[in-house]
C-alpha cells in the first residue's frame, strides 16, 4: 500500500473524509498527539485500525466526535459529563461512559463502557465534520512506540500501512488527552493529561486518581483505558528516570553515563551546564514543556542509536503527573528517586 502525506485543505480533507467513509484508516492531527482514525461503528474498520498499529486486541480505542450531539445513541451522558464537557470541550479530555449497543465489542476492547472526546484541533474537527461519524483513534504509531507529534512521525511508523496521512503541522499539547472514568459515583483519572484531577474536581466537586496510572499493571489486569500498558511509549533504548534536586540528579547521572556505552543524557534545559560534554538533550523547564518535547526527543534519540537514555522527570503531580505518566511507562518503570 502506497501512503501519502499531504498537507491538510479542503481537497485532501474531502479526500480522508471519503476514505472513512469507506471503511479506510486514516491519520490526522489533534492538539493532543496524531490520531489514527477509522470509522467508530465499523467492526471491519476498526479492526483495521489494530493491524495497522499491531495493538493488542484488548487496548480500548477513543471515539471522537465534532459536537456532543453526536454522543446520542452511543453511551449515556451524565450531568457531571456535561458539565465537563461544557468546562472542556473540545480540548483534552476524553471521559469513559456507559456505551450503548450501538457501539462494536472491538472499539472498546469488549468493556462495557466508552472513551469519548472532543478535540481542540482545526484539522480534526474539520474533519469529523466532514465525514459526518464517529472516529474511533488511538495515537497514530506502531504499538509500544513513542506517540507521533508530528506528520513525519506517523510516516515513519505508519508506511505502508495506511492510505494517508494528513499533516497539520506539530502538536500543541504534545501528550495524549486525560482518560476520566465518570461510570462511578466520584469521577477518577485512569490516564493523566493537560487536563488534571484538580481541573476537574474544581467542576463536579470531587476527582479521584487511579494508583494504577504509576505503576505496572498486574498480570491478567484489564486496561480500562487507554495507555495503561507496562512498557509504552517506548524508545528502542533502554531508558532509567531520576527524580530529585538539579544536581543530585546530575551526579547520578554523570556517574552512571560514565560507566556505560552510547548513553545519552534528557534533562531539564536549565540543568544542562551540570552534564559538561556529555550528550545531552532538553526537556524543557516545566511539566508543560516536558510534556510537548517528550515524545519528540525520544524519537530524535532513537534516530541517533542510542541504547540507554538517562532522563530526569518531575515529582509525579499536578501538571507533572502526565508526563511522568509517559515516562515512566517510557522506562518501563525503572524509576531512581535521588
């Protein structure tokens, strides 16, 4: 199969919409990260979407939609999912609800609720709009990989698997949206996001956080959402994360580099003069940052060959939490408070 990058107008739009339409996976943009899209209420479609990625059948999938509107028919709609809706729609957050028959085992991995959301992208909502369904997308890379922040991202993963790609340019938020389980009576974050626990509770009045979002999951646990699985978001290297003070970090890091072959060093930008001629990549400052650049670094640190990155994240909460989140499942959880 041939896969075209183009850029996203009105002809390529109409182009992608046609192919969902027609049972085809297509990748677009969200604030978020790239989306691998494909027709929500359509087995074979969806189905699709999973050899594409060669995702474990048992990965729950998101379902966009352009308005809440669409939601009808699909899953019941509480008062706390549209007060949510009403503080964070379109943007990221996706929230689990109860799905109705309407929606096929595989889109939700056989569990009897269903990821929605709304995105915040010009590209993405142009599109739902255009083909007028539900596009159930996960992130638009091979399974276990870094999530593609940019259209070349997705080309590497997704060459020849795929008919196109539209591009729209990198992505804002730069991690996937937050993953709320509102089928309870006090909702409770199963992945974290830009959208955080705090943001919510200030909303409906209480959020609750998933131990399971900094930790493994136990064998033979189900996913209930989305990117909960134990090495995710993986470089091809193997990757250790220290969390502590600038240069507490710095000395275990230097001490451990020095010892290895083909390291490489990811570190907050304004702790970089404490690494000297090691090579060394940036971070950015704050969790915000981190969050943008992560996948992105990963990737580039792939392209050089590395084969172990010492990395430095942030305390795990608030804003932090998401991409501690990432990294951790990055490193497979090999975390080293200093």
């Amino acid at each position: 199969m041939d896969t075209l990058c183009v850029p996203a107008q009105a002809q390529t739009l109409a182009q992608a919409s046609e192919l969902l339409r027609q049972g085809q996976v297509v990748a677009f943009p969200t604030e978020t990260v790239y989306g691998l899209g494909a027709n929500a209420l359509d087995e074979a479609a969806v189905r699709a979407i999973f050899a594409a990625k060669e995702r474990p059948a048992d990965n729950p999938l998101i379902v966009h939609v352009a308005e809440r509107s669409q939601l009808k028919g699909l899953c019941e709609v509480t008062e706390a999912a549209e007060k949510l809706m009403d503080a964070f729609w379109p943007g990221p957050l996706t929230m689990l609800l109860k799905k109705t028959e309407k929606i096929p085992a595989v889109t939700t991995a056989g569990l009897p609720s269903v990821a929605v959301r709304c995105p915040n992208h010009p590209v993405a909502l142009a599109l739902l709009k255009a083909c007028g369904l539900p596009i159930a997308a996960p992130s638009a890379n091979r399974s276990g990989r870094p999530s593609p922040t940019t259209a070349r991202h997705v080309y590497e993963d997704m060459t020849g698997r795929i008919p196109l790609i539209l591009d729209g340019g990198p992505c804002r938020v730069g991690v996937e949206s937050t993953v709320a389980d509102l089928t309870g009576p006090v909702p409770c974050v199963l992945r974290p996001g830009a959208v955080t626990a705090e943001d919510i509770a200030a909303i409906v009045g209480d959020c609750t956080v998933a131990e399971s979002v900094m930790r493994p999951l136990k064998e033979g646990e189900a996913a209930p959402s989305p990117g909960m699985r134990h090495r995710h978001y993986a470089p091809k290297a193997k990757m250790t994360v220290y969390i502590g003070g600038d240069r507490a970090v710095a000395r275990a890091i230097c001490t451990r580099y020095d010892e290895a072959e083909n390291a490489v060093i990811l570190t907050h930008t304004s702790a970089m003069p404490l690494y000297g001629d090691r090579r060394v990549f940036d971070l950015g400052d704050t969790p915000e940052e981190g969050a943008h650049l992560l996948f992105q670094r990963l990737r580039e640190m792939d392209e050089k060959g590395c084969e172990l990155i010492l990395a430095q994240g942030w305390k795990a909460e608030g804003k932090a939490l998401a991409v501690m989140n990432r990294m951790a499942r990055a490193a497979a959880f090999d975390l080293v408070q200093v």
